[in-house]
C-alpha cells in the first residue's frame, strides 16, 4: 500500500501526467509485486515562481515521494528505481530529471481497514520481496 507523491512543474498535459502515475504504478507492482488494485497516487502541480529544484535540470524535474510498509529488500528497491527511471525515460524525462525517496514506517503506525493497524490484518500480500 504504498502512498506515492509526485511532485512537478505545473502545467503539463493531463495524459503526461496520468502516464507519470501509470509508470510508477507498474514499476510497484513489478518491484514489489502489490496487487494491481493498490494505488493511492497523487500529483502536486507547483507554480514555475514557487519550486526551486537543483542547477541543470529541466523544467521536466520531477520528486517522487513513497511512504511504504517497512520489509522490502534492497534489490527490490532498487528494482523499482531502475524501473521506473525506465518508464519515464520513455516519456521523455532523463534520469537526471528524476529524484525518488522512500519514507519506510513500520506496519503498526498504518491505520487500515476499519481502524486496524496494518500488522493487525492479513495484507494479501508478501512484504518481504
């Protein structure tokens, strides 16, 4: 259930950013094979005047913030990071014009389905991939 947050440049065309979201969806469920129906993404669109973002990137740079249950592997993390420079590079965005961070919180500070913390409920899935 990872909660994602891509940050970017406002402006682009709804199905560019649609495709952002369907990119790192897929590189999910490939690097940490969550079911396909697990998708909370989201899109904060920033004013050119308001984002500053480091030298010698273009105005395609984009953050892509993931809280996610604590328990995957290094190589799944890193799976999903070359996935998704992968995906995106396909989009027309440069590796260099992508930054991405994930934020682990163990499964008790999740509350879930019902007012459970997530090691309370059977996930469905296996987190140690």
């Amino acid at each position: 259930m990872p909660l994602v947050t891509v940050t970017m440049l406002k402006g682009k065309p709804k199905e560019f950013r649609k495709s952002i979201l369907n990119v790192v969806h897929t590189s999910l469920l490939a690097a940490f094979k969550i079911p396909d129906h697990d998708r909370s993404q989201r899109i904060i669109e920033i004013d050119p005047d308001n984002y500053e973002y480091p030298p010698g990137k273009s105005d395609n740079y984009l953050t892509i913030e993931m809280t996610i249950f604590l328990g995957r592997s290094i190589e799944a993390k890193r799976t999903l990071y070359q996935e998704i420079v992968t995906g995106l590079k396909a989009l027309g965005i440069t590796s260099e014009d992508i930054l991405i961070v994930l934020q682990e919180s163990p499964l008790q500070n999740w509350g879930i389905r019902g007012g459970y913390s997530a090691d309370q409920v059977d996930m469905g899935f296996k987190l140690d991939v």
